[in-house]
C-alpha cells in the first residue's frame, strides 16, 4: 500500500502495532475459554479481532495476523509443556521454552491458514459464512492426523460444559461444535463491519442464526431428556482406583511391592461397596505384566481371591527383526484369574512415546533423554466383562481422538474406558484440558465414559457429556459407581466424519465458483494481493 506523502515510514508501523495486539488479543480471549479459566462464551467472539485486524488488508498480512492469533493461543494452552519436558527430561525449564515455542509456532500455522483463505474470499466476494466454519472443520481435521496427529483443545472443546447447545456433535462430532462457534464469530465480525462502514447490520442473516441457535438448544434438550428416560440395556457395578504414585518414584524397583499395597487395599475397599469391575490407571503396574513372577501372581491372586474383574495398564515388549519394540498395553483378567485379552495403545503421543519423522530428527534423542520407542498398536479390541458387558480401553490422549475412539464403539463397546496417567502435568491447565476434552467422545457415541487418572482426575461421564462427579487432583482415591449404556448408535459412530467430508466438498465448489467468476477488484476497490 503506498504512503501517504507526508507521513514518515516509522509513523506506519507504530500504526501495525494496533493490528498484531488485535491478533493476539484474539488468541488470549480464545485460550480464556477453555480450562482452568473456562469462559466459554468468550469462544464466540473470539475470533472477531483476529477477523477485524485480518481481512481487508491482503493475504499476507492475514497470515501473520493468523499466526500470531494462533501462536500466542497455543502458547497460552501449552505453557505445561515447559514443565513436562524440564522435570522429566534432561533439559531445564529455560531451555525447554524452545521447543515448546517452536511446537506453538507450528501450531500457529493453522490459524494463519484460516485467516487467509478468509481474505481470499473476501476479495473473491464469497459469503465469509461459506468459508470459515468449513474452512476451520477441515484444518482441525488435518491437524488430528499431521505428523502423527495432535487435535489437542480444538475449538469445539470449549463448549464441553454448554450441555443443550452441544448433543449435536452426536451426529458431526465435535467438529460441528467448532464449525458453529465459527459461524457465530463470522456473522458478529460481518455486523460489525457493516456497522462500521456505514450500513445497516444484515438482519436476517442475524436472525437465521439465532433460529439455529435456539432450534439445537431445544433439540439438544429434548435429547437429554430422552437420554434420562431411556430403559437401559445394562447395568455395571465399577471400581475406581486413583492410586496417586509419584511418578519419580513409580519405576523404581524398590517401590514396586509398595504400589501394589496400595493398589490391593484400594481394591478391596471398592468390592466391598459391591464393584464388579476394577480398573487401574495408566501403567499402574510398574513392571512386566507378561513376565512370569511373584509380582504378576499377586494381580492374578487379587482377582481370583475378590472374584472381580480387573482392567490395569503395564508396560510390554515384542521381539522384532530390527530388536525389541515396547509396548503402552491394558491388561484385563478375569475373576479366574486368567488374562482375557489386552491392547496396545495405539495412538502415541510424539515426542513421547515416539520421535515423528525420526530420520530427520535424529537428534532429538541425544537432547532429550526418557522418549520412548514404542510400538503402536494396530487393532481396537473389545474386552468382554461381567453381564455380557463389553467395553473399549482408550490409554492417555487417545480420547482426544474422535476418529479411534468411533472405532471402538462401532466394534461393539457398551461403554468405554479410558485409562491414563496425568501425573506428567503437574498442577496446570492440562490435567482439565484433557478431562473436558474426553466428554465429547461420551455425546458423539452415546456411550458413558469411566475415566481413572494415577493422580486425578478420575471421572464419570453421562452419555450426554456430563461429567457425574470427579476426584481431586493428587490424591488417593477409589469409588464405586453404576454405569448404564443404551445401545443406540449414533450417525458418527455409524458413518465417522461424513461432516467434515461435506465441510471439504463446500470449499470445492466454493473455490470452483470463485475461480470462475470474476473478481478483479475487491469490494474496498483495492486490487486484491
């Protein structure tokens, strides 16, 4: 854009200044959304600075207001990592800003991506509503697959305690949340500009979205009343055991008899109040399961000498060509004491439990010591329990992944459970974070979710996302609850991400209509960049 004579260069980019806050201020009012603050209503506003500060001024400058909108959200939903990676690993906190900086600068890409191809169709003159919730849903798609996948607080989640608004998501997951509250952002930010210019707000354009509001919180609770009067198909007695092992003293050899203590008394107290299925967290047993030993005795005698099934995690190990590949395992054995099944996790976390792209990377193993090389496993298996029950096993993070978790269900999951290990969070946002995401999974499926953490939160979870009770964080806790399934799948869990294909199929044609319409001129008269 030229300058106007007169007017110094530096005078310019004091007035940019305003422009980047705009950007970032969207990112902090986003992150405010979620836990710990939970703000929810600031999620559908959100994105009107960033949009404001974003469109009308061309496509690069959209990018960078897009990136820094999204870096500085991601940065303010990460900021845990600092001290994940500088307890457990070799690196100290002040070094381990880094990595964590460049992960959120990636991250950030995603919304610079958003911002863009919402200046292209402005300057396209495309309806923003047929570009930015579609637009949105596709990126949130890829970024649950890219590089191994990481959807952590995708937008949606951010509504996880909006119970009415949300039972929607049972047909377009949670990426029909997140398309809605784009849909909101779009329409506030395109009353604004008219507002601004002059004119007269689109009122009917503001009307039909208060109709769609109103008409999904009405169905939404005429679903959860269906849900409450429901007979339903089964009933399971099941034990909680929070166990609370400090994870700098779990691996130890010295504590392992210790764990087990605890493990068996908490057990014992959770039959008495009538469980029938007993589940341990995330590698609550802290040694080789598969291995034969007095310690893999004592959890097969517990079971036998309750009469109870009992669900726990463990590390394993295969024998491959190329050496020995670890394994993130559930175990589930029976009150006979035999061992009906396992599985192997199978989404793994990245710089986790695995280095993505690793030939690249090479050297990321000789900066940061503790990264696994595990195995991910290949099947979802169904384990059956008492009553004829059947259920899935989500390990750690895998609950934030709408496309598995469908898999476990569809194979026949009367309910799920997720098992995990948060105690790597500390006292952050995360440990909320990840609670709050897994409710989505419960209403996409309709199915109650048994959630048991090693150091909190323990929950139980409604088919209608809600959450029933939770433990509190750090420590040791046990319960016994009921959990009652339906059985009534749902589109998602039938059909999977049909919304997200049809959100793809929109900017297809969007895109075939712009390119083929003339648009040589932008609305401000600038020539589009």
């Amino acid at each position: 854009m030229p300058i106007a004579e007169g007017v110094a260069v530096s005078d310019v980019r004091v007035r940019r200044w305003p422009r980047w806050a705009g950007a970032a201020a969207s990112g902090l009012l986003l992150a405010l959304a979620f836990p710990l603050i939970d703000w929810n209503p600031l999620a559908w506003i959100a994105l009107v600075p960033l949009l404001w500060v974003a469109l009308g001024r061309g496509v690069p400058r959209a990018l960078v207001a897009g990136w820094i909108a999204g870096s500085v959200f991601f940065v303010a939903m990460l900021y845990w990592l600092v001290l994940t990676i500088g307890t457990y690993t070799n690196l100290s906190p002040l070094v381990s800003i880094g990595p964590v900086l460049l992960l959120c600068g990636f991250l950030g890409l995603f919304f610079a991506v958003f911002a863009a191809g919402c200046e292209v169709a402005r300057w396209s003159r495309v309806e923003l509503t047929l570009v930015g919730p579609p637009l949105w849903v596709v990126l949130e798609w890829v970024r649950t697959y890219i590089l191994g996948g990481f959807p952590w607080v995708s937008l949606g989640y951010s509504q996880y305690r909006t119970t009415y608004l949300i039972q929607f998501a049972e047909l377009t997951g949670v990426y029909g949340v997140s398309a809605l509250v784009v849909l909101v952002n779009v329409v506030i930010y395109g009353a604004f500009r008219r507002w601004r210019d002059g004119q007269v707000p689109e009122t009917r354009g503001m009307l039909a979205l208060a109709g769609l509001l109103i008409v999904l919180a009405l169905w939404g609770f005429w679903r959860v009343r269906a849900l409450e009067a429901a007979v339903p198909a089964g009933s399971l007695r099941v034990g909680f055991i929070q166990g609370n092992v400090p994870q700098d003293v779990k691996w130890d050899p010295a504590y392992q008899d210790t764990t087990l203590d605890r493990y068996e008394e908490l057990t014992g107290l959770a039959v008495v109040e009538g469980a029938e299925l007993i589940v341990w967290p995330e590698t609550a047993v802290p040694f080789f399961f598969q291995e034969e030993g007095d310690l893999r005795d004592r959890v097969v005698a517990l079971a036998r000498r309750h009469r109870v099934w009992i669900l726990f995690g463990s590390p394993a190990f295969a024998y491959e060509s190329a050496g020995i590949a670890l394994h993130n395992r559930a175990y589930l054995v029976s009150p006979e004491g035999s061992v009906e099944g396992s599985y192997d996790k199978m989404e793994l976390v990245p710089f986790g439990e695995y280095v993505p792209l690793a030939s690249m990377l090479f050297f990321v193993h000789k900066v940061v010591e503790g990264i696994g090389e595990f195995r991910a496993g290949t099947d979802p298996v169904v384990f059956p329990t008492a009553h004829g029950a059947t259920f899935g096993t989500l390990i750690c993070y895998e609950g934030i992944f709408p496309g598995l978790t469908r898999r476990f269900v569809a194979g026949g999951a009367d309910f799920l459970v997720n098992i995990t290990n948060d105690a790597w969070f500390g006292r952050t946002a995360a440990p909320y974070q990840h609670l709050a995401m897994i409710t989505l999974r419960a209403i996409e499926n309709r199915v109650p979710i048994v959630r048991v953490a090693n150091t909190g939160f323990s929950a139980m979870v409604e088919t209608d996302g809600r959450i029933r009770w939770r433990t509190n964080l750090f420590e040791t806790a046990w319960r016994v609850d009921t959990i009652r399934w339906t059985r009534e799948p749902t589109l998602y869990t039938r059909a999977g991400d049909v919304f997200v294909y049809a959100c793809m199929v929109i900017l297809a044609i969007v895109t075939l209509l712009a390119t083929i319409r003339p648009h040589d001129i932008s609305r401000d008269g600038r020539q589009p960049i």
